[in-house]
C-alpha cells in the first residue's frame, strides 16, 4: 500500500514541475552575457489576466536589452512595465518598473524591482523567480513566480 501511494504522489507530482528557481546568495549567478539570450528580441504577443498583452524586447546596446509590456482587458490598458536586462559584474540582471494606465508608477521613483540572474540551460535563461524560455523561433514562455500568492504562472509568447 505504501508503494502505491508513494508512486501516486512522484507520478501527481510531475504534473506540477516548477519552472522557476529563487536566487540563492550562496551559490549567486552564472556569467551570462546579452549574447545568451538575444532570441527575446522582437515583438510578442499573448493572452494573460483575461486579456492580450504585446512585449517587445530590443536588440542589446549600450550592455542592455530595454523591453515595453502592455496588458489590454476588455480594450483598456490595465498596466505597463518597462525595464531592461542589463550585463553587470559579468552576468544579467532583469529590472522592470510598472504603472498604470495613467503612467503613474508603481514603485517608488528610484526604485525597480530587481532580478538576479541564476543559470543558463538549454533553451532557458533563469532569473530569481522569473524564466525565459525560447520554444522556437516564433514562441516563448515566460514562467512567473509570484510571492503574494505562491503560484507560478506561464505567459506563452508568439511573434
């Protein structure tokens, strides 16, 4: 019986695979360069929140990528967020700041928030709660962990 529960709970357990890590001080991030994951360049589209949102991502210059998110629900803009992933100390960091409709930010002025870069692996670059993930040419997966309610999400991208 015990066998039988134990393969229940490995075989369920799959079905529920993270996709996303969190930073650890200890071990801290891989050297990564802008170059590793130049295939977010473009512009995405996507379903998400009950609506569609558009992100373009630009070519890397000046030792950063600077990228626009816009979500649309219901033919009104909920929010934006702009931000960057940017070569420091030899390897990524992924900052983005948000606001509203009305452009009024979220954060406070100075402040973004930050996400350390932890690994590279295949097809998939891992930031602190966050990992990019290239499907093909034409699609990503961006797999979100949010503290607030303990779940991660995936935004499925297409060009």
């Amino acid at each position: 019986m015990k066998k039988k529960i134990f393969l229940f709970l490995f075989i369920s357990s799959l079905g529920f695979a993270q996709n996303t890590l969190h930073y650890n001080d200890e071990k801290g991030s891989e050297k990564a360069t802008l170059k590793d994951i130049e295939w977010l360049v473009g512009n995405w589209t996507g379903e998400a929140f009950g609506g569609v949102f558009q992100e373009n991502w630009s070519q890397a210059l000046g030792g950063s990528m600077l990228f626009d998110f816009k979500l649309v629900v219901e033919g009104k803009v909920v929010f934006y967020e702009v931000g960057h992933i940017v070569e420091k100390d030899k390897t990524l960091l992924y900052q983005i700041k948000h606001f509203d409709a009305n452009l009024k930010g979220w954060e406070d002025k100075d402040k973004s928030e930050d996400f350390r870069f932890i690994k590279k692996e295949k097809n998939r670059m891992y930031f602190d709660n966050f990992t990019f993930e290239k499907v093909s040419e034409n699609e990503i997966n961006l797999y979100a962990y949010f503290e607030d309610s303990k779940k991660e999400v995936v935004f499925n991208f297409k060009k």
